[in-house]
C-alpha cells in the first residue's frame, strides 16, 4: 500500500509524483505509456502493472489526464475499486464535466474533489502553483495535507464545477492579455520595431492598467458603473477605431481586434456611452437581456 495515487504521468502527473515524493508520501503512479514511468520509479515511486492495482493501492488517487473522457476511460473499467477512496481530478475541463464526473465518483461510493492547477510543470512544489479545488468539504479537510505538496490550495466550496469555473475564468483573462500582447507585437513588429525593445514598454503600461481593475469589481457587483474618471466607453469606443485602422494600415489581421469593437458598439447603443468600461460585462450575460 502506499499514501497517494497519480494516474497519468505526462509533463503535469510527473511535476505532481515527484512534488509528492519529494515531501516524503509514498506515491504509486500509472500511465498508459509505462516508459514515462521509469523515471519516477528511480526517486521512489511504485509503478502499478494496471489502472485497477493503481487504484487500489492508495486512498488518495490524483488523475492528471488529457481531457475528461480520457479519466472516464481509465477509470470506468475499475469503478468499483473507488469505493471508500477519494479521487482529486486535476484534468482541465469544464463545470458541467466535473459535475458529472462528480456524480458518477460518488455513485461508485468515492468521495470527490475537483481541482484546477494555475501553474505549469516546473511550478509544482512551489509557493507560486496555485491549486484551486472544490467538491466535497470533509475529503478536502482530511487531504489537505497531502496536497499541500503540490503548491499553495485555495478551497472554493462544495460545488465541483467551482474550481474549473475558476480555473477558465483565469485563463480567459490570460488569453485575452495574450491576444492584445500578439496584435501589440504585430503592429510594433511590422514598423520593425524589435520585440525587446517593445516589451518592456508593454509589460509596464499592463501591470499599470491592472490598478482598474479592483473598481471595475466595485461596479460590476453594485451596478453603478458611473465614469468618475475621464476615460468613459463612448470615448474609448471613438479611439478604439484608431487600432483597428493602424493594424489595417500595416497589414496586420484585425481577427484579434474586432471582437471589442463590436461590443464596445453595442453599449454605446445601449446608452451606455457615460458609462465605464466596467459596464459591458452585462452585455456578454446573452440570457440576461
Ligand atoms: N502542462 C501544463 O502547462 C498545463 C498546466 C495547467 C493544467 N494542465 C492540464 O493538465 C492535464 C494534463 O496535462 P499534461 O501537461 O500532463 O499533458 P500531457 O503531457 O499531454 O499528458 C497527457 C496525459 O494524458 C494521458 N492520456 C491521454 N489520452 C489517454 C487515454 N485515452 N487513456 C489514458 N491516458 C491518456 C497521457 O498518456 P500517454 O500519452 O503518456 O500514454 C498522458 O499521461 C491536462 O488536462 C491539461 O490541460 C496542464
């Protein structure tokens, strides 16, 4: 027997085994591709012969897979081995899929905990991988422990589908920084600016305008979106025009770019031209106009 199971060893489930087994747990690992497991297995991990002999090795089983169809078709087969065992799922999906996921642990007499990692492999084991989890509060309590190996938790409540609705909130706001970084970079890299030059200008003015965003919460949750500043949406929409024109101008795809404009369109039509750009949040909420 050992204290904890990790199915699926790619670059996560490694980062994830060896966190374990650096704070002293015994770990068994699987992964379909056994090759993957060697290395582990030369700091001290277990290498179960099968998903079954995984599962029933630990009470504690981590799956760290591609997608979520992928820990169903790992673990459907043994289904009855969960019972009396806890599985902590750290596969990205969505909410619903956790739910459901959830559901189908729990009728197998598991107890079930969600999970969203906020870092990437080399991460794990740090203060900075933030692990966001959710599901069931008394496994979460007699885990909590353990899965303090793998960074900093942050419990979000009982619902499972929480910490991967958190988990893509985050990551929509990096893409969406990512996607304005691309077309910045395009535009500056087409007048041949070099990148490294750039960067540093881009990268400070970001973290500058990151200092709006706790009173666009402030609106958002009390419904006054009233522009005390000098920066209101109808304004903004007015000057937005100038990007999409200057990334025309230098042949630079507009794909990006368009999407923002439609919406900043649609709340000055809705009158919100006064108002902050906090405002158009309700408009993206389709089923609540
Ligand atoms: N890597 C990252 O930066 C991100 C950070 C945030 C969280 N994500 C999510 O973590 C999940 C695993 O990601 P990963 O980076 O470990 O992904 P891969 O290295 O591609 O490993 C995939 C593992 O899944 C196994 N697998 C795939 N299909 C099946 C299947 N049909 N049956 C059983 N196992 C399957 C694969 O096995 P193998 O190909 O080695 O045999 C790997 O173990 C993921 O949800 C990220 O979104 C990572």
């Amino acid at each position: 027997m050992s204290e904890i199971t990790v199915i699926g060893l790619g670059a996560m489930g490694t980062a994830l085994a060896e966190a374990f087994l650096n704070q002293g747990y015994s770990v068994t690992v699987w992964n379909r591709s056994p090759a993957k497991a060697e290395a582990l297995a030369a700091k001290g991990a277990i290498v179960a012969v099968s998903v079954e002999e995984a599962v029933r090795s630990s009470p504690l089983i981590v799956t760290c897979l591609l997608v979520y169809d992928t820990v169903r078709e790992a673990l459907g087969p043994v289904a009855a081995a969960l019972s009396g065992r806890t599985v902590v799922n750290l596969t990205n999906g969505t909410p619903e899929q956790a739910r459901e996921m959830s559901d189908w642990a729990i009728s197998h007499g598991a107890d079930y905990i969600d999970g969203g990692i906020m870092a990437v492999p080399p991460m794990i084991g740090g203060p900075h991988a933030l692990i966001l989890y959710s599901g069931s509060s008394q496994a979460f309590d007699a885990c909590s422990g353990q899965l303090g190996a793998l960074g900093t938790s942050k419990y979000l409540g009982e619902d499972a589908g929480l910490a991967p609705l958190y988990d893509i909130s985050l990551l929509t706001g990096m893409y969406g920084m990512f996607a304005g970084t691309l077309q910045a970079l395009a535009l500056t890299g087409a007048a041949g600016i070099p990148a490294g030059a750039f960067m540093p200008l881009l990268a400070s003015w970001l973290q500058a305008m990151q200092g709006l965003l706790p009173k666009w919460a402030e609106q958002i949750d009390s419904g006054d979106h009233t522009s005390d500043v000098v920066s209101n949406l109808g304004m903004q929409a007015d000057a937005y025009v100038n990007l999409i024109d200057a990334s025309r101008s230098a042949d630079v795809s507009t794909e990006l770019v368009l999407p923002m404009q439609s919406l900043m369109k649609r709340g000055v039509a809705a009158g919100q031209a006064n108002a902050d750009l906090s405002s158009l949040v309700a408009l993206l909420r389709l089923s609540k106009q």
